[in-house]
C-alpha cells in the first residue's frame, strides 16, 4: 500500500487534541504550502487560510463556533476561506504560467475570457467555485497534516457571519470550514464505518 493510501485509510476526525503539544511556524508554514497546490478552475486559487493559535483569538472563534472545545484546544485552527469575484484576479494569477511557458498568450486570453463570461454577475457560480476551491484545499491540508503526524478535525458548525465579523473578511471572503490540527490526546473515535462501495459508486 502507498504512502497516500496509508494516509487516507488512518485519517480520522478529532475532536480530542493535546493541548501540551504545539506546533510549529514551520509545521504551519508546509501545511498551508501544501494545502495551497490543491487544484482550482482556471488556476483561480480562490482561497485563503487564516491561521487561529493566539489563545484570544482562538476564544473568538470558539464563540463563533457554539462553544466547541476543540478550536481552543488544538494547536492552531484554520479558517479555510474562499473568494468570491475570483475572475478579476485571473489575469494576475496565470501570469506566472505564461511566464514560465506552461500556458500560450492564446489559453491566457481563451481562460481569462470564458471565466469572466460565466463568472461576472453571477452570484451562485462564484460561490460554488469559492467553495470547491476552499474545499479542495482544505482536504489536501487534512491529508498533508495525517502525514505529518498530526490529526484534525473539520467542522462546519459554525456561524459564517460571526466568524466574518470576528476576523475581519471582506464582502469577496466567504468562511467555508474550520479545521482543526495539532496532535492528537485520548478519547477520539477511530474512522466511522463508510456505506458499502456499492451503495457509493455507479458506473454509466
């Protein structure tokens, strides 16, 4: 079995974390660098982390997360964010690529205009694609923290507004999920039993 499918099979939802244990600027710094590679439409990267470890800070989110203990007690949790108008950003974003020969002038044009065509004015696609995006990220993150020897613990019980509130988001900033991290204490559950393959998969 590989190191990927080791790492997925282990990986639990913690709700019980060490709170002698802290983490590192490092540790923190290689999970949002990898959780910053998981993919977006366009290359938007229409997403953001805010990185919650000052016990005060740490005491606002909890308020806004209905009390859960877990945001104060695991070494650092993230708001994982996602960005709303992310197609007036493109053009800054696949730069690079085309600096670097990984996209023509040609697909640069191509993508800047198909995004602003589908994107601009509309609410609901910006949203959802905010929300993918954040949601990709935020699962690479999860992975990358299970092979670091760390656990979490995604929530998204949560007040969307409060949180905005409380960490300053723009209009164009969306709280997607919370998650947890650090190492984990006793007491967390193993992994929840998944429905049958069967009842998952269909072919067409």
């Amino acid at each position: 079995m590989s190191v990927v499918h080791d790492t997925i099979e282990k990986r639990i939802s913690a709700n019980h974390f060490d709170t002698s244990r802290p983490i590192s600027d490092e540790q923190i710094h290689e999970l949002a660098r990898l959780a910053s590679l998981a993919p977006s439409a366009y290359n938007f990267q229409n997403r953001t982390l805010i990185a919650v470890r000052d016990r005060e800070a740490k005491e606002r989110l909890k308020a806004a997360a209905y009390g859960q203990q877990k945001v104060v007690d695991a070494a650092v949790t993230f708001i994982v964010v996602g960005t709303l108008n992310a197609h007036r950003q493109l053009p800054t974003m696949l730069k690079p690529s085309v600096d670097q020969g990984i996209l023509t002038q040609d697909i640069f044009d191509t993508w800047v205009g198909m995004a602003s065509g589908s994107h601009e004015g509309n609410a609901q696609l910006q949203r959802d694609e905010a929300f993918r995006s954040a949601s990709l990220a935020g699962m690479t993150l999860m992975l990358a923290a299970e092979a670091m020897g760390l656990a979490t613990g995604p929530m998204s019980g949560f007040d969307p507004q409060a949180v905005s509130e409380a960490f300053g988001l723009t209009a164009n900033e969306v709280p997607v999920m919370l998650i947890a991290a650090g190492y984990a204490a006793q007491g967390n559950w193993p992994q929840k039993p998944r429905k049958p393959l069967a009842e998952f998969l269909r072919y067409a």
